[in-house]
C-alpha cells in the first residue's frame, strides 16, 4: 500500500495532463496488479471523435506518454474502433467484457463529465478491494482535473486564461517541421508548424458604455462559443482579459492559418447577438517560430492587430504578409519581464 500512496503523492503534485494520466496509470497497474493498463481520451467534435492513448504502462515498467501537441487527429482511432472503450464511456460504469484475459475497463472522469477510460489488462481478475481502491483514486483524479480546469480557465467564456498560456507556447516553439512523403499512403506530408492569432472586438468599449458592462459580458461569452465553432477541437483559445483573445493553431501554412482566421472573423460579423446586433473582430496573426517567446509572438501578432485597426478594422492581417509588404518591421522589442 506504500508504493500507492507515493504514486498518489506524485499524482497531486503534478500539473501536466499527459504526465497525470501516466502517474495515474502506474498507480492503476501497481495497485490491480495489472499486466498493462492504458488510459485513453476521446477527443474531436460531435460526429468525429477519435481516442488518443495518452498513457501507457506495459510490463517490465514500461511506459509511455502521448504528447497532444504532436498529434494528428485524422490518424486516431475512431470512437467505433474500440467498442467496449465506447460502451464504458456511455455508461460510466466498470466493465469486464468478455476476452481471453481478465480486462477491466473504468470510466475516467473529469469537470466536464466522462473523459475517457482506463483499461487494465492482467493475468487474474481484480480483487474486489483493489477495485474499490481504483475507483476512489479515479475519483481523485476527477478533483484535481476540476481543480486545473479551474484555475486554468477563464471564469467567464470557459476559455483557458492567460496563466496557462506559456507552457503550451513553448511545446509549440518547439514542434518540429515536418516534409516528405506519407508512405502507407503515398500522400505528400506537408510542413506543420503553429501560427498564433490575436483577436480583439471592433468598437468593444462602445457596447459597454451604451449597452452596459452585463451586455458587454454577454459579447464576451458568445464570442467565445462562436470560437470554440470555428477553430477545430485540438486548436487552443484562450482569453487574455478584457476583449482581447488569443489562438494557437496548427496547420501547414500561412495561407491555411489565414483561411482559418478568416473564417471566424466572418461567422463573428454574420453572428446575431442579443442587444448588439452585430460586431467585428480584427485579428492579427504570426508564426511560431523556433526559440521563440510567448512576449515577442504576441508583440508580432499584436503590431498586424494594430496594422488592422488602423485601417478600418474588421479584418485579419498576417504579420509576415505586412513585413514582406513594407508595412511593418520584424523588429520587436519586448522586455527580459515576461507577463504569460
């Protein structure tokens, strides 16, 4: 029972998800004295989700953690793929389908309900105790997600906030390019990097001082459904404060980021909203580029948000269209502080 609670101890100190769920695994496999225990998410949108296996502990102490930054969607198992996975998430209950060896699947659980499961596989059905044990260490694990959710989110739009921001930008900073050819498939793999967009509201301050500080809230909270809409589920928006928001997406290049920002823009100038009618964003974007900081990608993205602004607003400008144009220097001075 020592070696679980030192797991438990090393779970609660952690503030990573894919370093939880490895943690969280190990601790599953030492206490059912399991041969190998997985611990997989679905992810996606309504009609396309796909399991990610974001932790993996195999025998002789092998293990693994998946990297969500590094993942393609498209190539994830689809949600039928794994049908006792699926059945175990619908019903939020243990499940021991029926196979060649003892199988034990678990509900994982978080703030928003049901994340995925925990599969452990091994060589004898588990001690009714030991699952007990489990179960309440899953429910552990359910407080501290609602804990991070908590403090990683904006408490408005739901939206993850500024603290969190810095730790994913630097995973992003460090993605490498990839070219070349897919074989199994013999598709052409093009170059996927992270390009950043900063988003502010046109005109914000005039909502709140015709409309009142409630309404202007309540732009704030559909924006921000409009944008959890437009970008894809893998893609991370956060609110900075006030009016300003700001994504971080992954696509092969600066015309795709832009068709992206573009898109948004316009559902937000066709969006109806209660009161205001209608409002606009200008949003500004750049690349992540290698060794990159969080201040000097946003000061890049923030001088095509100005750029935008200046000239008439409603609009997306890339800020390495406007340096390649003349209009702006690649030159940003930011200081040795960083704010995110």
């Amino acid at each position: 029972m020592s070696g679980l609670i030192e797991q438990l101890t090393q779970l609660t100190s952690l503030r990573n998800r894919e370093e939880m769920d490895l943690c969280l695994a190990q601790a599953v496999r030492l206490r059912l004295a399991a041969d190998e225990v997985r611990v997989a998410r679905l992810l996606g949108d309504p009609g396309d989700e796909r399991w990610l296996v974001g932790a993996q502990v195999g025998p002789a102490e092998g293990a693994s953690c998946a990297d969500p930054s590094w993942i393609e969607l498209r190539d994830l198992p689809a949600l039928d793929a794994h049908p006792g996975w699926r059945d175990c998430m619908r019903s939020a209950e243990t499940v021991s389908p029926p196979s060649g060896a003892p199988l034990t699947l678990l509900p994982l659980r978080g703030s928003a309900g049901v994340l995925g499961v925990v599969e452990a596989r091994a060589s004898l059905a588990p001690d009714p105790q030991a699952l007990a044990d489990v179960r309440g260490l899953l429910d552990i694990y359910r407080n501290l997600v609602s804990l991070l959710d908590y403090t990683e989110c904006d408490t408005l739009t739901g939206l993850l906030n500024r603290k969190s921001f810095d730790d994913t930008f630097y995973r992003a900073s460090a993605l490498p390019l990839t070219t070349g050819v897919d074989e199994p498939e013999r598709r052409l793999v093009r170059e996927q990097r992270y390009y950043l967009g900063v988003i502010d509201i046109d005109h914000f301050k005039q909502v709140n001082d015709q409309h009142g500080h409630l309404i202007g809230d309540e732009v704030l909270l559909l924006l921000s459904r409009v944008m959890r809409q437009s970008f894809r589920f893998l893609d991370k928006l956060y609110r900075f404060g006030g009016e300003e928001f700001v994504v971080l997406l992954r696509c092969p290049g600066e015309d795709e980021a832009m068709a992206a920002l573009q898109r948004f823009r316009t559902q937000v100038e066709a969006y109806v909203f209660p009161r205001v009618q209608h409002v606009t964003v200008s949003v500004g974007f750049t690349d992540v580029r290698s060794g990159d900081t969080p201040p000097a990608a946003v000061e890049r993205a923030d001088m095509a948000v100005y750029y935008a602004k200046r000239h008439g607003r409603n609009q997306v400008r890339s800020h390495a269209a406007l340096v390649r144009e003349g209009e702006l220097s690649d030159l940003v001075q930011t200081s040795d502080v960083e704010f995110f």
